[in-house]
C-alpha cells in the first residue's frame, strides 16, 4: 500500500484537491482510502462518502493535531492494509500554519490558497517548507502575474518542491498530482519511521487545563515577549 499526507491551512482546498485525485487514479483502476484528522468538527466525511470512498474520520479536540496525527497514524496504516488499499491518503487541519504532518520517505503533499495573499507561502512552516509537491488552488481565477509572485513565494521557502495547479472543480491539473502519487512509496508498517520536522513543544500550565490569567498561574515551558 501507498501512504500520502496531505496537509494545508484550513478552506484551502485539501479536500477537494483529494477527491479530483481519486478521479485520476480510480481510472486506473486504483482502491484508495482517507483518514481524516481535524481539531473539532469536519463535514468531509459525507464528501468522501457520497464519493464512494471509505473514510475515517478523527477529532483531536483539545491535543495538539500533529500529537493527534502521531499517536493514531500507525492504527491508520493498519487499517489502510486490512481494507487492502492500494493508497491511503492522511488529510491534516494545518491549522496553526505550524503543523508539519510528513514523515520522511512517506510522499507529502501541502495544498495552499492562491486567494489567500501572494504572502502566504512565507507565512506557512514545516508542512510546506518539508513537502515534496505544493498544489496551488483557485490559481484560475487570479492574474497571471499574482500565480507568479506566489510561486516565487512558494520557492523561497521550499526551492525543491514540485508545484502544481489544479482547480479544485474542473480537476485541471490533478493528472500530475495522480502521476506523482503513483511513484509514492510502499509500506507495511511505519515503526521506526520519522518525521521530517519535530511537533509543536510546550507542557504548561494552560496545556493541562489552566484558565487564570497571571504570571502565579503560568508554569512550565513558556516563552516571554520583551516589551520596553
């Protein structure tokens, strides 16, 4: 079975991104499977659903998504195997821009927003600094010139990923995506893989359920900002 984790700031398309790949891949005759990582809520699964695609969906509520996604993505490997996939795909929230959900030698896609600001790929960590192929959404309806202060955006914080436009309705420019995912590595389990980027750290006070304000009620790893 092949393994690919999608990640990218929330409403940037993953979702759809992932069913106009199944397009392309259910051509060729390709099982695929997704497992859903989000924080509180998500309407993915009636999508994939409707779609005719197994999902399993998982809410990391109060725990850090990337502490979620590690914890459950061996179970999830395993399950992709019971139901003898031939790709699984992880779909991440990404919703701190921090998260960096990609395991190394495991192919890992990050999905951005042309309509979220030509700055944003600078604004965005590991999990488009790390990724082997950024997909660009609602490129169509941007100028020519805005797609191309977003790429050179896109390059100086990550110069060796492969970038690829697909519009999210059409599925224009999924073919690529589908050859890329094609070349994904196998696997049968992930014990003793890693990350490709450590996972938000911090235990204080507030993690464990603090709600006071006050420096008496902040304990553990905190970070001060300087003021004069």
């Amino acid at each position: 079975m092949r393994l690919i984790t999608v990640a990218g700031p929330p409403s940037s398309g993953k979702t759809s991104v992932i069913l106009r790949l199944a397009d392309v891949l259910r051509e060729k005759n390709q099982k695929i499977g997704v497992v859903k990582f989000d924080c509180l809520t998500s309407f993915d699964r009636e999508r994939y659903t409707e779609y005719g695609i197994p999902v399993q969906v998982g809410f990391a509520g109060k725990f850090c998504p990337d502490h979620f996604f590690i914890s459950n993505i061996e179970d999830a490997v395993r399950w992709g195997l019971r139901e003898e996939f031939d790709i699984l795909i992880t779909e991440s929230a990404g919703l701190c821009n921090r998260c960096s959900p990609h395991i190394r030698g495991i192919l890992a896609v990050c999905v951005i927003d042309n309509l979220s600001g030509v700055h944003t790929p600078r604004k965005i960590g590991p999990m488009l600094k790390f990724a082997d192929i950024v997909v660009v959404t609602k490129g169509d309806i941007v100028s020519q010139a805005e797609r191309e202060v977003f790429m050179f955006n896109i390059r100086q914080v990550n110069s060796g990923a492969k970038i690829v436009f697909i519009n999210g309705i059409t599925g224009q420019g999924a073919f690529m995506l589908g050859k890329h995912a094609e070349s994904a590595a196998e696997v049968a389990s992930l014990r003793g893989y890693k990350l490709r980027f450590t996972t938000p750290s911090s235990v204080c006070s507030y993690c464990t359920g603090e709600t006071r304000i006050g420096e008496e009620y902040q304990n553990g790893m905190l970070r001060k900002m300087e003021f004069p």
